[in-house]
C-alpha cells in the first residue's frame, strides 16, 4: 500500500504543480502590491498634507494680525513652547513682525523663490515673502506617521527679514528646543534619583507601569541607574554633542528617546511611546538603540 507522501518516488497528484505556481505567483504579486499599496497610501498623504499647507498659512497669517488672535495661537498649539518661551514672548513676537510680513497674498502663489514648500507624509511646511519683504515660515503636522496631533497641529513658526534671517530663526529655535529638552530630560532624572518621587512617577505614568511589573521593581531598576547620575548638568554647553533627540515615527506609533552621554561613555536614556514614558535606563555608550 501507498502512503501519502511523496517520499517513496511517487509523482505528486496531477494538477499539484498548478496549484503551487499559483501560490507562488500569487505570493509574488502580494510582495509587489504591498510596496505599491504603501507607496501609493503615503504618496496621497503627502498630497494632502500639500494641499492644507496655504489654508493654514493663510488662517495663521490672519490670527497673528492681533494680539488675542496670537494668543489663542500659542495656546492652542503647544508645540510653540519648543520655541518660545511663554505667550507674552511669542505675542511681542508677532507683534515685532506684523509690518515687516505686511500682507500676503490672497490666492496660493506658485512655487517660486518668494514661497517655497515642503510637503511629506507626516507634515509641511511653507516659507513665504509678505508683501512688506520679511519671511515667515511654518510647519503643520499632519497623517497619522507622526503620532498624535498636538493641539491644532502646527509646530512651528517662524520669522526673519530674508531667507537668511530664516535659517538663523530655526538655529536659535532649535537651540531654545534643544535646551527646553535637556530640561526636562533632566528634571525627570532628579526624580529617578529619590524614592518618592520616583513612586509618584510611577504611579502616574501607564507606560512605565506596562515596562515594570511594579513599583518596588521600578525603584529596585533605578538602583543602577542612579549610578549614572552624579555631575548630570544644569545647562546645555555651547557646542557640546552628548545630548541627542531622536524621534522614530512610523505607521506602528511614535517613538521619542531623549539621550545623555556621559563622560565615562555611558548613556542615560529616557524612551517614550506613543506620548507615554514607558522606560529609563543607564546603558553602555556601545549599546544604545
């Protein structure tokens, strides 16, 4: 009698080969429909994010035209704290550039040296010449890749005489942001180094809850990494690079890891999922994804 397997030398059931080029080619044609599908998702999302780029330059220029209208900007849009430090700050702000921006234009320009565009997945961006010469800029999140939207969603905003007057604004926002950070970078790791702040962190924080199993192995965790946080600085050096941002957005969520390296090569590193806190670690420098 035969059995069911081919491994006496029996020829495999007729229309066997059929059935397996069928899945083969059907497997071929998923593996290029997949790229394809994801290719085309988020080449329409980057669209999109172009076509909101000049109405939300338009509603912004609008609202900077008054100082509650400034206000309720700042307010509403909390990553403008990255930026400037307070309301009064970024209203004395919009005040100072009123004039110089003077009025824009009512229809979209086209594409040129006077108004420029940047436009991904996951936001944009436009820089635009008022009709009374100076720049603005502005940045709007936008598509699910970069997690959840913060406030209205507009990240930045920026102003400057000429294009230059531009790049030097974003180097002093991003020093101001690189510092804002630090701080609270910083900050989080004095509480990691006292046990009862540690427990009220813990017991307000979900994602450190999900990461540690309790709040005894929390504070028993943060045993090595006090180690780590004798000579932790109060200000950011000029030109130092051993503190970095980085930020991992993807269609599985929103990954931000805030990270200081110490002088004797080890990292102290802050991770947050999706806005959650949901580790703190102490690593070597030869580790640290």
């Amino acid at each position: 009698m035969r059995d069911g397997g081919w491994s006496n030398g029996d020829s495999p059931p007729p229309g066997h080969h059929r059935t397996w080029l069928k899945w083969v080619l059907g497997g071929a044609g998923l593996a290029i429909a997949i790229p394809l599908l994801i290719g085309g998702t988020i080449g329409s999302m980057a669209l999109r994010n172009r076509a909101r780029i000049w109405p939300a330059v338009r509603t912004i220029h609008t609202r900077l035209q008054t100082d509650e209208g400034a206000r309720d900007l700042f307010l509403k849009n909390p990553a403008l704290a990255d930026t400037y430090a307070d309301s009064q700050t970024f209203v004395e702000t919009a005040r100072d550039w009123r004039d110089k921006i003077g009025a824009l234009p009512v229809q979209q320009p086209s594409e040129g040296p006077s108004y420029q565009l940047r436009y991904e997945p996951d936001e944009a961006g436009a820089a635009i010449q008022g009709l009374g010469g100076a720049w603005m800029s502005v940045d709007i999140q936008g598509g699910t890749l970069a997690g959840p939207i913060r406030g209205e969603g507009l990240t930045h905003l920026l102003f400057g005489v000429d294009e230059k007057g531009l790049e030097a604004a974003r180097e002093a926002a991003n020093t101001f942001r690189t510092q804002h950070e630090w701080n609270d970078f910083r900050n989080l790791m004095l509480q990691c180094g006292d046990d009862r702040l540690a427990a009220k962190l813990y017991a307000k924080e979900p994602g450190l809850q999900a990461t540690y199993r309790s709040q005894s192995a929390f504070l028993e965790h943060l045993r090595t990494l006090r180690l780590g946080l004798a000579g932790l600085p109060v200000e950011r050096r000029d030109g130092a690079h051993d503190f970095s941002i980085q930020t991992i957005q993807s269609p599985l969520g929103h990954t931000r890891k805030l990270a200081y390296q110490r002088p004797d090569g080890q990292l102290l590193v802050a991770i947050w999922g999706d806005g959650q806190l949901t580790r703190v670690e102490l690593r070597l420098a030869a580790n640290p994804g």
